[in-house]
C-alpha cells in the first residue's frame, strides 16, 4: 500500500503542474481517491524489486547457459 501511495502522490503532482491552481485545488481528492483506486488493481512492483528479480533473472540465465554447455559437452562424450 506504502508504494501505492507513492505512485500516486507522484501521479498527483505530475497532473497538479499541468493543471490551473484553482482546478488542481478543486479535483485533487477525487483525482487521488481514483488514482488510488486504478493502482490498487495493477500489480504494479516497486524499483528495487523490479531490479532484484532482474538480477535472479540473470543469474539463472548464467546457470542455463552453464547447464546446456555442461549437457551438450556430456552428449559429445556419449557420441564417442
């Protein structure tokens, strides 16, 4: 919920600038309340956890490249 609230507050404030002040004023509560809404259906993840699952991506992506060398090396040895 923490990073929900912070996508909003950003999303708030990214519509607060582009707005005039009295209407940014006027709509900010419904506008959150539906931000809120929008990002609470989203699986939406956070930076840091998008980069600690790139960096397991990347090291099993190492590990399977090892293993097919590995298994196309036993495979060689079986044709022998």
């Amino acid at each position: 919920m923490d990073k929900n609230n912070s996508t909003t507050d950003s999303f708030i404030r990214f519509f607060e600038a582009a707005l005039p002040a009295g209407i940014a004023s006027a709509i900010r509560e419904n506008l959150r309340a539906a931000a809120n809404s929008a990002f609470e259906k989203m699986d939406l993840v956070s930076s840091e956890e998008f980069e600690v699952q790139k960096r397991v991506l990347l090291r099993t992506r190492e590990k399977l490249d090892q293993l097919e060398r590995q298994v196309a090396q036993l495979e060689k040895q079986l044709k022998k």
